[in-house]
C-alpha cells in the first residue's frame, strides 16, 4: 500500500540500458532542476559521487553495476511541492545471479571495411560462444530485410524466419567458438569478432552473424542443428554489410539521383558500377558513377510495377565490396519540417510535390460563397527550380458541382508568374462544392487545383453560454440546474428564443486524476451509454432559461461518470446555435479503486503481481471504509480439438475457479 505523506513507496532495478540503475519510487513529485546527489549515500562506497537522476516521482542512482547495495535516502530530501523526507531511509537492492546474455553492440547493420576491427559481441554471464556466419548473395537481398533483430534470452526460442532469416536464402561459410575474457559475476562484457579475418574470400553478398552461448555443456552440442532443445540458449543474430562504400540518393520527380561514398575518407568514388534492381533479382539499370561519384536513374525506371518494380540500388566496388540501398525504406523526409500542401500519394512523404513542368498553386479569398457573389481566384506559376513562369499560354476551368464545365479564363502570358481572375456567380449557382482546374498548353496533367463551396449560408448572430458548477460533482438523488443564456452578438438579450437540452451519460475515462493508473466500479459490466432528452424551453426577457439534469437517469452503477451536456438555442431563422459542459455525476458516496503492478519475473518463473486498493468519496478524496469483500479469480481456458465432416476444428470453455475471498478494512491512508 502506498504510505501517507512524503516517503518511499517502492523500489526497483532498471536493467534496459546497458548499465543497470537502482531506482526508487517516492510518494510525491521530486524536481528535476534540484540537487539530489547530495541527498543520496550510497554502501559499499562507490567511490565518487552517484550519478542521480530524477523522472516523476522516481529517483535513480546509476554506478551501481551488478553488486548488492544499499540506498540510503537521506533525511530533509526534497519534494517538487517543497514537502521533505523526515527521516533517513535505507534501500537494499539485491541483484542475484543475472541469467546469460548474448547480444550485439549498437544497432548499426554497416561494418566498414578499412577501418573497422570486428563486430562487438555482449555478454553477461557467458564464457564461451558459439558463431556462425551466413552469406546471402547480392541477388538474393531483394527478397529479405536487412536488419538487427532483438537477442533472444536463454530459454525462448528464437523467431529466426521470414525475411530477415538468411536460412532459406544463404549459406554458412564459417563457423566456429570464441572464448570470452569474463571480467566479473553479472559484468558485461564486449568481445570483438573479427568478421574480415574469417573470411576467405569476398563475394558480393551479404553477411549474418548468428552467435549462441556456448558455455560449460552446451558446448559439447553441434551448434545449430534441428536437435530440439527444450531450454535454449542465449542467441542472437545481426545482419552486416561488410563494405567501404556508403550510398546517399535523392529521390526527385526527374530521377533518382546516387552519390557514391567512401566510408573510409568520405570523398565520392568515381567508376564505381550501380545497378538499379527490380524485385525479382533483374537488373533494370545500370551505369558507373562519375567524377562526382553521382548515377542518375530515370524516374520510368522506378514506375515498374510487379516484378519490375524497382527494390533496390546495389554498387559493386572492388574485391567484392557490395553496398546496398532498399529503397522500400522510409527516407528521411525533410519536408516535414513545417511544410504542407500538394503530396505525392506514391511518394510516402509529405510536403509539396511537383506534377509537371509548370507547378500552379491556386488559392481564393474564403472558402465559401453565397450565390451571385464574386470569387477572387489568384494562381502563382512556378517552374521545378521554383522561378516564375510568365510565358505560358493557358487556362483556369471552373466547374459546377456536377462536374459540367461552368467557364473557361484563358491567358496569354503571367505577368511576374502570377495570374488574377474573378468568377462572378450567377444568384442561381447551383449549391455544392465547385472546382477550378489550371491547364497550361503542352502538358497534359493539370499545374495546379482548388474547390469551393456555394452555399446558402448565414454568419452565427448568437453567443450562447451554459453554466451548471462543473466543478462540483452530481450526486445521487440530486438535480442540477444549468443556466443558459443567450445574447444575439449586436448586444441585445436573445429572448423569446426556442431552447432545447440534451445529455449523454457514459464511463468517466479519467474520474479522479488525481489516483493515476487506478480502474474504478465493475470492469467486466461496463455502464452502457444513456441518451437524455433533457426537453424544451423558451428565453425569458433576460435571454435565460434553465435545464434540469437529474442524477437519477444514471440508474445503480458502482462506476462513476460523466454527463456531457449540450444546450441548444434556435435564432429566429430556425438555425440552431449550441453550447456544452460536462458534469462528473457520482451517484455512490464512496468508490472503490484497484492498481494492478506487475513486477519482474525472475528466470523461468512468473511475475510478481500486486493490488493495490483505495477508497475516494465523490469529490475525490480518500477515504476510510469498513467491511469490503474481495473474491480474486482465475479464468482458464480449455482449448478442445475435434473432427468434424474430415474437418479439424476448435473450440474453447472458460472455468472460473475461486482463488482466495475474504473481507478487508480499508484506511484513509491505504
């Protein structure tokens, strides 16, 4: 249970990163801007000052490594409120043994050939391993994904198929054991393989490294064989591309522009072969970059469909050197960086694309337009460096909404690439969303587009306004009256206005912020959402009226929720002009809340799972109750298999089975 006031609630060991932190979860708020190294010892000693950082409520103590410590938190630490800690608190973490580890360091695929020394391997608790190396020839890319998949822990299989599986597509050409220099019980350890060593020869291609624990008996196993092993070892794989060659390309509505680069000194490479390739394998293009180590491949070769569809860029360098470009990945997009309009649907990115050699962007005064008024349409031409075309001979189409054309503006030329254009329409315009369309001579997509309405429509003449004390919770038996007021926006009271309510009561997502991560009333029955006619009013002189909602129309529930209110008041055209509120309605005096935290599971065994219950009154507060009955049941599943008409088939029961019951009290401060 959570304790009152300012003091330690829990505690906890960070073990995502790539050294573990003690952390330590407070009741309050702590403030990241105050000093709370000086607040913390730590024993053994650490030898210099702990690295503390805060999140929330949460404080973390990194240096730690895998020794057992104790925390000690001392008295007059600080809360973000300014409340402090009134005594000392000790902390103990105990770390354990940790399980064997088998990983990869970094999340790169690229493993420069010059330069690079090997690939590091991480291991925790691990003496031995076991290494395999895959090549997957350059054809074969196409079809898989080039990735670092997450390691696998001991015991867990490892999901080591599909595309990113050189299994079906590749080869083993070495494999073999490396020792580890373990350093401690529970310390990481990074041990570099030296991918270039083991090579014999270098072919285009890329490579998989799949490395196991291999420590004590499990050396004396084949490796990986199809033997079943009902507890597996730490593994993991990386795909590599071991090359001197880096590609950057630039993907424009002309071509597809590639820069080849050396990873070594970064400048271009000259005579470098790249190949654009199609999903099947084939080669679509091909072609040796130039003094600027720059290839351009023609945008009709990158409109292939199926089989011809373009997949990737590989370029071929000496000795075998491969580098690989997919050019199904996500690219970085630059014009997403603030800038909005006109997007290629096939491009993948936003921001604005290019249809033609003219681009034309059209805009109008507003958006909508009463019959027989005047549309202003403005057009700018633009050529693909963004300079204004002023010679061009064209037109702007505009069209009804049934698509029929309404009337043609022809032009000359754009005076300083900009053309201007009234539409005038006539007061029998039919309603809907009408279209201008941009045609310039020579091109056969339009440059540039805009729609409009034409409606009949009048500007809103009333301010509404609802007030029903919303930060004051309804409760049971009781009824809130809600004041609407009308003013027409000239200053004159809207009265004699016809006036109507309505309300939805449904679930309050979040009821008492104030206890977060808490689920309130009964999870399996949930409170189905409830239309209410509130009825119907007229304004009084002063332009109010009122509306009653009644707790009562939210029936016996144990959940609290929420009425959202809408009032409407009809001007004297008949159009209506709305205003809403929300009201928290509590119809229970007490409710009872439930916090489920899993804690972590230690190996081959299940988390830690623990309840925590409170109980608030209506306008949130904690409060004391006596007598609360709890029944904690497990569901099972039973899952049958049978044949039916030659068929197999499933289905599945459900048996919930009493797992403990009894009655608790429960404290103001629990």
């Amino acid at each position: 249970p959570k304790p009152e006031g300012f003091a330690v609630w829990r505690h906890r060991i960070d073990t995502s990163r790539a050294e573990p932190q003690a952390c330590v979860e407070l009741t309050r708020p702590l403030g990241p801007a105050k000093s709370y190294a000086d607040f913390v010892l730590v024993s053994p000693d650490l030898g210099s000052s702990p690295a503390v950082s805060v999140k929330g409520a949460e404080l973390c103590v990194a240096g730690t490594g895998l020794t057992d410590r104790r925390v000690t938190l001392l008295k007059g630490l600080p809360a973000k409120g300014g409340e402090t800690l009134a005594a000392n608190a000790d902390i103990d973490f105990t770390f354990g043994e940790k399980p064997p580890y088998v990983g990869f360091a970094g999340e790169g695929v690229i493993l420069p050939r010059e330069d690079a020394d090997g690939i590091g391997i991480e291991t925790v608790n691990v003496s031995r391993l076991q290494v395999e190396v895959w090549r997957v020839v350059d054809r074969n890319l196409v079809r898989k994904s080039i990735s670092a998949p997450d390691p696998t822990g001991e015991g867990q299989y490892p999901d080591d198929y599909g595309s990113d599986s050189p299994d079906d597509e590749g080869r083993v050409v070495w494999k073999g054991e490396l020792a580890v220099t373990v350093q401690g019980a529970g310390e990481r350890t990074t041990t570099v393989f030296p991918l270039g060593a083991v090579l014999k020869e270098m072919k285009p291609g890329a490579y998989v490294i799949k490395v196991r624990d291999g420590s004590g008996g499990r050396a004396i196993k084949t490796g990986y064989d199809d033997s079943y092993d009902p507890n597996p070892p730490a593994q993991a794989r990386r795909w590599v591309v071991f090359t001197d060659m880096a590609l950057l390309a630039y993907d424009g509505s002309e071509a597809l522009d590639v820069v080849v680069r050396s990873l070594k000194t970064a400048k271009v490479m000259p005579g470098v072969r790249v190949a654009l390739v199609a999903r099947n394998g084939e080669d679509l293009a091909e072609a040796r970059s130039d003094a600027q180590g720059r290839v351009r491949f023609d945008r009709p070769l990158l409109d292939g469909e199926g089989a011809a569809d373009a997949k990737m860029v590989m370029a071929y360098g000496a000795d075998g050197d491969l580098a690989v470009l997919d050019l199904d990945r996500a690219p970085v997009d630059l014009s997403k960086q603030g800038v909005g309009g006109r997007a290629d649907e096939a491009s993948g990115t936003s921001g604005r694309s290019i249809a033609s050699a003219v681009d034309g962007y059209l805009y109008t005064d507003r958006g909508i337009y009463r019959p027989g008024e005047t549309v202003h349409l403005n057009a700018l031409l633009r050529d693909r460096e963004a300079k204004a075309v002023k010679d061009r001979k064209g037109v702007i189409v505009v069209r009804r909404p049934s698509g029929v054309e309404f009337k043609r503006y022809a032009f000359d030329k754009a005076p300083l690439g900009a053309i201007a254009t009234d539409i005038a329409l006539p007061k029998s315009a039919p309603r809907g969303r009408w279209s201008a369309r941009l045609e310039i001579d020579g091109l056969d997509k339009p440059a540039g587009d805009i729609s409009f309405s034409v409606e009949d429509f009048a500007p809103q003449r009333l301010a509404v306004t609802a007030v029903g004390q919303e930060q004051i919770p309804l409760k049971g038996g009781e009824t809130r009256k809600i004041d609407v007021t009308a003013r027409f926006l000239y200053g004159a009271a809207g009265a004699g206005l016809q006036t109507q309510g309505e309300a939805r009561l449904r679930v309050d997502p979040n009821p008492f912020p104030q206890f977060e991560g808490y689920q309130w009333g009964d999870q399996r029955q949930p409170f189905e959402e409830k239309f209410l006619d509130l009825g119907q009013t007229v304004t009084d002189g002063d332009g109010r009226a009122i509306l009653a909602l009644s707790s009562e129309e939210a029936g016996d529930t144990p959940q609290p929720l929420l009425a959202v209110f809408t009032a409407s008041v009809f001007e004297p055209g008949g159009r209506p002009v709305r205003e809403g509120l929300n009201l928290k309605v509590r119809t229970k005096p007490v409710y009872l809340g439930a916090k489920i935290d899993q804690g972590d599971a230690p190996a081959g065994g299940d988390p830690t799972i623990s309840v925590d219950l409170i109980a608030a009154n209506a306008t949130g507060q904690r409060v004391a109750t006596n007598g609360v009955t709890y029944n904690l049941i497990a569901e099972n599943w039973d899952y049958d298999w049978f044949q039916q008409d030659g068929r197999w088939q499933w289905r599945r029961t459900s048996r919930d089975v009493v797992v403990a019951r009894g009655t608790m009290n429960i404290a103001a401060g629990q």
